[in-house]
C-alpha cells in the first residue's frame, strides 16, 4: 500500500506532467471507484484543466478551476501517463484525456480505491479530509499532542499510530519502523506509553518520513510507481520485512507477528 511518502513521491512527478493541459474526455470503466454523481463528475471535469495537485495524508487532491478532485489509491491503485492511442489494459478504471493527446490512467488491480469531486468550499467539510489527523512533518505533532490521543487507549501501539486520525499518512511500513527507532513494543498499551516514548515517536516519524520523502518513497512488493520513479527507501528499512535477519543493533533476529491482522516486524530485544 502506498503511505504518506509514496504518495508524496506521486504527487511530484505528476505536477511535473500533467498541470495546465485541458481536459477532453473522462472514462469511467468501473462505476464504484466514482463516490461522485457519474454525470456530474465527467460534466465537471470535461473542459477543465488540474492547475495543481495538493496532499492530506494519503488522498491527493487534484484543483481544477472550481473542483477539488479527491483520489485515494488504497491497496494497489497506480497512476500512468500515455498516449491517447495506446490500448487500454484491464486493470485501468479511469481514464483522463488531455487535449495534447495523453492520458492520465488510473490503474487498480483490486479497485479499492475511491474518487471524489467535490467544490472547493467544501473541501474542509469532507469527512475523510475533515478527519485527518496532523502529518508527521507538521510542527503542531508533539509528544504532548500525542500523550493526550493516547490517553485511555488500551489498544497496542501499534494498531493506534495506524489511526489515520491521529498520525495521517502513517502505514505499516512506516508504523513499523518508528516503532524500532523509539525502541517501544508494537504490543504495548498505547495509554502506558510515556511521554518520553512519545518525544521519540515525534523524533523518528519526521526524520524517517523526511528521509524517505527524499529518496522517492520504498518500493517493496505491491508499490512500484508507474509513474518512472522508484522509491529506495527500502534500502534504509531497519525491521520491515526483514524477519529472520540480524537486527542492525544488537544483532537479535527480527520476528513478525500480527497485530490487528497487520505484519508487525520488531527486535525482541531492542523492543522489549
């Protein structure tokens, strides 16, 4: 699944390619992806042109002149640019035609993903954008802040920094891996983490989600960018996906476990 630096790496490229060029024709291939009206959705957009591509933890939000087009590729949607003549595959769902002959197409193997349009007036009264929490980058993230969201949580840690409403953009990969740097058991109750663990938190998610925003996001498995770029933060990964191997630390073997249905990757011993 894409997290909040793959989607960033998404948001770059496509600004770099796709701003400014006036919308011909909207397809719709597969109706559920659409949360909009059908009609209204192609009516709107046909004409216009994305003058800009914003993000909200894990929705990027494409302007038009009087829209906010909404896009969350959950699981496995990907974005391509071709030319307008080249034949369509099975798994693309939507497809925008531009008037210099490309085309944006989104492609989704499991097509859970979801489009909204929506005015622009109403962008911060949209459930899903209203309910974001602060991103990692944010300077208003702090130990305090997240002392008072854990409070009462008797949940793991793990399955609450998943929270989208408290960390937005955070996934599993990125979860996983801030649990390491602050040396906290993805088990433990969220409301027992204290607010130390909390500074460290803060601490690793910004300079792990900085770092990994840099080198283009981690391509690991159902993440690849169609969009030419490929992610190398899978090279920096400490715990992810490395079950059985040496920790870099202290040497212990990384065990996997299942938190929430969630592969969780932790050090035993650093972690304990």
């Amino acid at each position: 699944m894409p997290e909040i630096a793959e989607v960033e790496t998404v948001r770059n490229t496509l600004k770099k390619r796709i701003l400014n060029k006036k919308i011909k024709d909207v397809e719709i291939f597969y109706k559920p992806i659409i949360e909009s009206d059908i009609d209204s959705f192609k009516k709107d957009l046909v004409g216009k042109s994305f003058i800009d591509i914003k993000r909200r933890g894990k929705w990027l939000i494409f302007e038009t002149e009087d829209r906010y087009l909404l896009s969350h590729l959950r699981m496995e949607g990907k974005y391509f640019i071709k030319p307008k003549d080249e034949v369509k595959e099975k798994h693309e769902h939507i497809i925008f035609s531009f008037d210099d002959d490309t085309t944006l197409r989104y492609h989704d193997t499991r097509k859970f993903g979801r489009m909204n349009l929506i005015k622009k007036e109403d962008l911060e009264k949209t459930e899903c954008i209203k309910k974001q929490g602060l991103e990692p980058l944010d300077k208003n993230l702090t130990s305090d802040y997240l002392v008072a969201k854990f409070k009462n949580k008797k949940l793991p840690i793990k399955t609450v920094l998943l929270d989208q409403t408290i960390i937005s953009g955070l996934g599993n990969i990125y979860v996983n891996e801030v649990l390491f740097y602050a040396k906290i058991n993805p088990l433990k109750e969220a409301a027992k983490v204290t607010k130390e663990e909390c500074e460290l938190i803060v601490k690793g998610s910004k300079e792990i989600i900085s770092e990994a925003i840099k080198m283009g996001g981690t391509t690991i498995k159902s993440y690849t960018s169609s969009l030419g770029v490929t992610g190398r933060f899978q090279q920096k990964l400490k715990v992810h996906k490395k079950e059985g191997e040496a920790c870099v630390i202290c040497k212990t073997p990384i065990v996997n476990i299942k938190i929430g249905g969630r592969s969780t990757y932790y050090c035993p011993h650093c972690q304990k």
